[in-house]
C-alpha cells in the first residue's frame, strides 16, 4: 500500500491531478454550508429529521438541502437536464446522429445539457424554496411572495447548480475521475461520519439500538461487498484473430462484457425522478383547490420512501434507466463491424449480423441480471428498515442507503482504474 502511494505521489502529472481535485471538493464542501442570507436554518433542520424525501434528495445535494445553502438544489438540475436530452436522442433524429459522431457528439450533447440545466435550476429553485418554506411551521425565508426577496435568492440558488457543474467539468478535464460523480460521492461520504455518530449516541442511551445498529453496519459491508464482485464481474467474449500467411497461427483474444455495463449512472437518475411525485405532493397539499389538495395529498402519502408503491417504482426505474442507458452506450453491430474489420471472429458464429445477434443477447442477459441486481441493491436497506420498524428490534438510521453504495463503489472502482492508468503511463513515459 505505501509502496502503491510512494508510485502515486512520485508521478508529477498525477500528483497535480489529485491536488487539483481535492482543491475542489475541498472547495465544494465549504460552499455547502454556506447559507442563503436571512435563511432561518434551525427550522429546516427540524422539518428535514423527520421527512424522508427530502433526506432521500438530500443523497443528491451533499447535506445542502438542510443547510439551505447557496448550492441547494445541488446538480439535481444538471440530472435532470441529462435525463431529458438522452431521451430525446432517441425521439430526435438529429441528436441521434449526433450521439455517434464520437467525442465531438458527445461535446455537443454535453454543451445542449448545460445551456438546459440553467432555465431548470431557476424554475427548480422558485419550486423548491416554496416547497420548503410551506413546509415548516416556522418561515425559513419571510416575505416570500416579495419578488425582490425571491428573485435575488433564486438566482443565487441558480447560480450555485451552475457554478457546481462547471467545477465538475474542471475536475473531468484538469482532475481525475468523473467531475459530476465525485461531486456526488463527496455528498455521500460527508454524511457518514454523522450517521455513526448519531446512531452511537442512540445506542448508548437505548440498548434495543445497539442490535439494529450492528445489523445495519454489516449489512452495509455485505453489500458493498457484493457490489464490488458484480461491478467488476464481466462475461469473456472469446474471439479469434486469423493470422497473416500460409503457416501463420490465429491470436486469441477476448471482449469483456460486463455484467453492471451502466455502472452507477441508472441510480442516479432513479433517485432524482422517484423523489418527484412526493415533492409535487408536498408542493400540492397548499394549493387553493380542494382537489389540488387532495390529489397532492395522496402523492404525498403514496410516495414516501417506506411505501410500497414507491419500492415498486424505485425498483422499475433502476431497471429501466439500465436498460435504456446500455442500449446507448453498446451498439452490438458496431462492435461486431469492428470484429470483422480486424479479421476477427467468435467461434462457432459467423461474422456479421450473426455476431451481432449473439452480441446482443448476451448483451441483454447480462444487463437483464445487472438490471435486477442493481434494483435490489437500490431497495434492500430500505426494505431492512421497514422490517425494523415493523419488529420489536427497534431501528435506526441507514449509515448509506442502496443507492449510495452503488455510487461509491462506482466512483472509487473508476478513481482506481484511471489511478493504475496514468501509472502506466508514467511508467512507459521513462523510456522516452
């Protein structure tokens, strides 16, 4: 392990690039606790310990959201925004097109992303100032039906998403790992020292929480555990190369085809769309209608994170957002062009479409397994919760929910892979 640090630290370009990004989630982190100017934080805190979806988007925003902080809303605009324009380019002919011109596609498609994450965050921040300000019994913002209160608020809210996209941008371009999902992953690993130690602090005053409170760390660890193994389990494609020449032998290779092909990417947008009815729910239920009210009521109640209903939708679009997404990122006939470009083949498969075919449906077998595998993941501690609160063994809180352990695993498999890359490099770097 020192020896793998001493390798790390010694590599000079990679030693900036660490730097660079600790520089900016240190950064990040301190603009999370800066508060919105004449926020009344205690009594949000209060309304946030007992509503658990608004803890569930808090997964999203780092702790913002409870401390009203100028990055309220965190990148779940930029989510949002990404979600619509993958869905377009399969609506869209144009942007289909552009989603396969390569690197300079996807720099385009990133570019519609952010022009559209900005009107999102100003109309998700009118959305969710209002939410939350109706929601506790004491204002968090007076006055808020001021344009001149709202408004400066709103853009400053704006301002914060946009300021925390571009600095995932930065760590994409200048860091190491993925920008946006390390700022999400910092998010998440904030909030675990206080989890410890509020379920310590329950522990010591109540000892029917010290039973739940074991099971819940060593479920934690099972799962993460779990998840390591299928994130990194992959299916081996067996392909032949026909060598050059009258006595030339054929190579043999392989085409790796993962099991968790998504990777973290379908949680993320699972978490920020199942979060959305309980919100306009909650936005609903003080409306001047009775209707509105009513209909917003039952949202409300329908969609909490301990309802089945909401277990059920939870689970279908994790599925389906895997799905969705590997069919964009795994086009089996351009792999298999390639295969036939390079005088490959599987054996016992014909080049061409055939391989195609065969390409495809392991392809979905695989993602059908990974699919399921992942909503489980994404429901299990909820489901181990609910079993607490039901029983006599008394409950506590998650140390990370599913979804946050499928996203760290994620990022700290893919910190590790482009880590031992740029090793490489370094490495061969010497001999030039």
């Amino acid at each position: 392990m020192f020896k793998y640090l001493s390798q790390i630290w010694n590599s000079k370009d990679l030693r900036k690039k660490i730097l660079f990004t600790v520089g900016i989630i240190v950064i990040y982190r301190l603009i999370a606790h800066i508060t919105v100017p004449g926020a009344n934080t205690e009594s949000l805190k209060a309304f946030a310990s007992r509503n658990e979806l608004l803890q569930m988007f808090s997964l999203l925003t780092g702790g913002s959201t409870e401390n009203f902080s100028i990055v309220l809303m965190g990148i779940s605009p930029y989510i949002n925004a990404s979600i619509i324009i993958q869905l377009l380019t399969v609506v869209i002919p144009k942007l289909e097109s552009i989603s396969k011109e390569g690197e300079m596609g996807r720099r385009r498609l990133n570019s519609y992303t952010r022009w559209l994450t900005l009107p999102l965050a100003f109309l998700q921040s009118y959305g969710m100032i209002v939410l939350l300000n109706s929601q506790t019994q004491i204002p968090i913002i007076e006055n808020i039906n001021n344009p001149a209160t709202i408004l400066p608020i709103m853009l400053t809210i704006s301002a914060g998403t946009i300021l925390l996209v571009w600095m995932g941008e930065q760590i994409t371009e200048n860091g190491i790992g993925n920008g946006i999902s390390l700022l999400i992953f910092t998010g998440i690993i904030s909030s675990i020292p206080q989890m410890v130690g509020q379920n310590l602090f329950l522990a010591q005053g109540d000892e029917s929480k010290i039973i739940p409170f074991i099971v819940v760390t060593l479920l934690t660890i099972i799962l993460t555990t779990i998840v390591i193994l299928v994130t990194e389990a992959a299916r081996l494609i067996p392909i032949t190369y026909a060598g050059r020449g009258i006595r030339a032998k054929s190579d043999q290779a392989s085409l790796p085809i993962r099991i968790n092909q998504a990777g973290m990417i379908p949680i993320i947008f699972a978490v920020a769309l199942v979060s959305f009815p309980g919100i306009i729910g909650q936005f609903l239920v003080n409306a001047s209608s009775p209707w509105l009210r009513t209909f917003g009521a039952s949202l409300t109640t329908l969609f909490q994170p301990s309802t089945i209903l909401y277990l059920i939708v939870y689970f279908l679009l994790v599925v389906a957002f895997t799905f969705f997404y590997v069919s964009i990122t795994f086009n089996p006939e351009q792999v298999a062009e390639n295969i036939q470009k390079r005088g490959g083949y599987i054996p016992g498969i014909r080049p061409g479409v055939q391989t195609a075919d065969y390409l495809r449906l392991t392809s979905g077998r695989l993602t059908f397994f990974g699919a399921t595998f992942l909503g489980l993941i994404a429901v299990l501690p909820i489901l181990i919760q609910y079993l607490f609160k039901s029983t006599s063994i008394g409950t506590v809180s998650l140390l990370i929910s599913g979804a946050g352990i499928i996203i760290i695993v994620g990022v700290v498999l893919d910190l590790i892979r482009q880590t031992n890359a740029q090793l490489q490099m370094h490495d061969y770097g010497k001999f030039y």
